[in-house]
C-alpha cells in the first residue's frame, strides 16, 4: 500500500510514513472518505498528519502488535457488524482508555 501511494516513505516513531497526494493509495483513502490507515508498521496518508491522527493510527500499530495477522481479517469482522463510528477498535484508538493497555 505503501507503495502504491507514489510517495518516498519517512521514518517516524519506529514505523514507515507515506504521505501522498496522487496514486491509488490516495484513491483508495479520499473516494472511502479517510485520511489514513495503518498495516503493521506502516502508514499511508492521504495528507500531512495531524498529531491527533498520528496518535490513533499508531495506537492501531500496538493493536496489530498485539493481535498479529488477525488483526487485518478481525478488524473487517467488526466493522461489517458495527461500522467504524462503533467499531471497538476504532473507538480503543480514539479513546484514552485502550483495551490492550
């Protein structure tokens, strides 16, 4: 994904930024209306990110720390049941209190 964004990665908090503008990462992100996302320890983002979102797509670095390869299958899971505004793991990266703390 990285890859696809066009984009020279930076290194940034022990993962791969890419910020780009053009490419089918940047496709992908704006038409589904979001600015990042998050595999592993690499990051794509449709624009500079802010500190908040910096924030909370590094906390989904931790969770895919911490749920492996069913982090990407278990993440689908949830949002076909619950969407993203109620997704737990969108909620743990938004919230102070996090669940694998």
């Amino acid at each position: 994904m990285g890859r696809l964004s066009f984009a020279r990665p930076r290194f940034r908090d022990g993962c791969f930024l890419y910020v780009s503008d053009r490419g089918l990462a940047h496709l992908i992100l704006t038409r589904r209306g979001y600015v990042g996302i998050t595999f592993g320890h690499v990051l794509v983002f449709a624009r500079e990110p802010t500190d908040a979102l910096w924030h909370h797509e590094l906390r989904h670095v931790k969770q895919y720390e911490r749920l492996g390869l069913a982090f990407l299958p278990l993440y689908l899971r949830m949002y076909a049941r619950h969407g993203y505004a109620r997704h737990p793991l969108e909620r743990d990266a938004s919230e102070v209190a996090t669940l694998f703390e």
